[in-house]
C-alpha cells in the first residue's frame, strides 16, 4: 500500500442499518464512517428502505450524521434531506448486512445505475453477482471439497464419500443454520426436507475441516491486497467461529498459505470493484469472500495496528483523484 494521497473533501452516502443501534466496539461501517470525518468528509447515513428509482433518479431520504466514539452518544443526526445519489453525493458506502435475498439484490440493481457517476464501495454489479458462498467456487482448488445442491440423492453420495460434512444455507450469514453432520449422525434426512421446505434454494455441503477448532482467520484484502487478518475461534465445541454467536478474536500473523490465497484471488477482486472484502481460511483452506458487508477491522487495529479502514479510504481517494 502506497502513502495516504492528498484529497479533496468528500460528500459520502452510507446504505447501512440503523446507525443508532450499531455496537461501536466491533462495528466497521461505524468505523468508515468515523474515519471519514476526520479526514473533514461530509457523512449522510439511509436505510436500504428509503432508496428509490424514479424518471431516472436514484435517490435516498438521508440524514447528515456526525459521530464520535462514546458509547450511548455515538450519533448525532440532522434533518431529513433527499440525495440525488448521482449528484448530490461523491462516494456510496454499501454496507446493510445481508440476508443476501431479493431485496439486497434490487438495492444493488438501483446502485448499478450510479456508474460513471458516483463510486460506490463495493462495485454494486460484482456485489449482486458474487455472494459469499458462490464467488469462491471460481477458486476450487483452495477450498475444501464442496458442493452446491438440493438433490438429496447427490448429497447423500457426498456424505457418503466424505463421511464428516457441514450442511450450510447458501445465501446465510453470520453462521446461522450452519450443522455438522458426522458419519454416525442419522439426522441428514430431516435436515435436508428443513432446508427445502423453508427454500427454494439449494445448499452448501462441505467436507468438515477438523482445522476450525484451532480458529477461522479473517482475512482484509483492500482493493485486492491482503493488510492482515484475526484468528475467530469457535466457542466450546460450537464449529462456527463467527464473533455474533460467540467467536472469539485473536492476534494471528498470515501464513505463506494464507498469501497464496491472497495472491490467487486478488487480481478477481481488483478486476471486479471489490475494495472492502473479507475472507475466511480455515486450515489453509478457502470457505467464504465477504463482499456485503465484511466486519473485523476494528480487531484487527485493536491487534496489530494495522488500520484498514484508513487504508480503504485511502484507495477510494486514489480512484477519485
């Protein structure tokens, strides 16, 4: 990564949740926003509810937002205003957190709209075109074996040759519904008609990576260069390491392998506008690229001192400059 480049004062837009109920401890759109306004940027926060397409315009009921970090006071907000996202508005931060469904989808749709007028972080287009779980089946030999489906008949022959698998919603976040089923585990069955009685969707199924135990390392790449990662470690016996049901985070320092990874998938996310990623490895092996809305900078700062928010802000900065 290159040295901050001077820039002009920003106008950004921030597609996000209800700022006032964030957790400013661990939140990183908090943290973009946050960074933003020291570098003197003018910060508008909307919910995904309020963006709109109409004779052309897409715009959004915005409100101004200055913020500092102190639990309880985090966020002040102005008055209501619309943004013209095309005019009004510099940079559009997309960062609501998933279910990835087809309300996510449309958002994206809006936003496409925006190219070649306003930057919008990540490129809506890659985002609506790679989901977690799907955009890493471009890289299948850094995964563990995987499969995508809702026949039963070739999940159970996947079961069959890998004996211990994690059964996963395709389109899930934040590691819910996430099941082990080990060989002597006679519950694939009625697992599989809960899965395709409440969806359409078919499923992800993966040979289980004894390695989780040890840790899920998260790892920030910034316009396809990895800055560093936090090792998530599942709590008890729990095989999901995710921080929202209970993971915890630790120091960890990216192996030979974890670069590889890196190096292998980063030239994809360069090419398709995908500045802010996140992605897990465990053991070596490959398992999500985070393109919504991709926590863990703040960890990661709290570790190693590595900020990745500054440095995304510093790549937006290069693109507009």
């Amino acid at each position: 990564m290159s040295d901050s480049p001077v820039s002009k004062l920003l106008r950004i837009a921030i597609q996000m949740d209800p700022i006032e109920h964030v957790n400013i401890d661990g939140d990183t759109t908090f943290a973009m926003a946050e960074e933003a306004q020291n570098r003197g940027h003018e910060i508008f926060v909307y919910q995904v509810d309020t963006l709109s397409w109409q004779e052309g315009k897409v715009t959004a009921r915005a409100k101004p937002a200055k913020v500092q970090r102190v639990k309880g006071d985090h966020v002040s907000l102005g008055d209501e205003v619309i943004l013209d996202l095309a005019e009004d508005v510099d940079v559009v931060l997309m960062r609501q957190d998933p279910p990835f469904d087809m309300s996510y989808i449309t958002a994206a749709h809006l936003l496409e709209f925006l190219k070649g007028k306003t930057l919008v972080v990540n490129d809506p287009f890659w985002v609506r075109s790679s989901p977690e779980k799907i955009v890493p089946l471009l890289f299948p030999d850094l995964m563990p074996p995987t499969l995508v489906s809702r026949d039963v008949a070739t999940i159970k022959a996947f079961q069959a040759e890998h004996k211990d698998i994690v059964v996963k919603p395709l389109y899930g976040n934040a590691g819910a519904a996430v099941f082990r089923i080990k060989p002597e585990d006679g519950n694939l069955g009625a697992l599989l008609d809960l899965f395709f009685t409440t969806s359409r969707d078919p499923i992800m199924v993966q040979a289980f990576v004894p390695g989780v135990f040890d840790g899920d390392k998260r790892i920030i790449l910034i316009d396809g260069e990895p800055v560093g990662g936090i090792n998530r470690v599942p709590k008890g016996n729990d095989i999901r390491s995710n921080l929202a049901v209970g993971g915890t985070a630790h120091p960890v320092e990216l192996s030979e392998v974890d670069l590889a990874i890196c190096r292998a998938i980063g030239p994809t996310l360069r090419d398709r506008g995908l500045l802010f990623v996140g992605i897990d490895v465990i053991a070596g092996r490959l398992t999500e690229i985070n393109v919504t809305s991709p926590t863990g900078a703040l960890a990661l700062k709290a570790f190693s001192g590595v900020n990745a928010v500054s440095l995304m802000w510093d790549a937006i900065s290069r693109k507009l400059n």
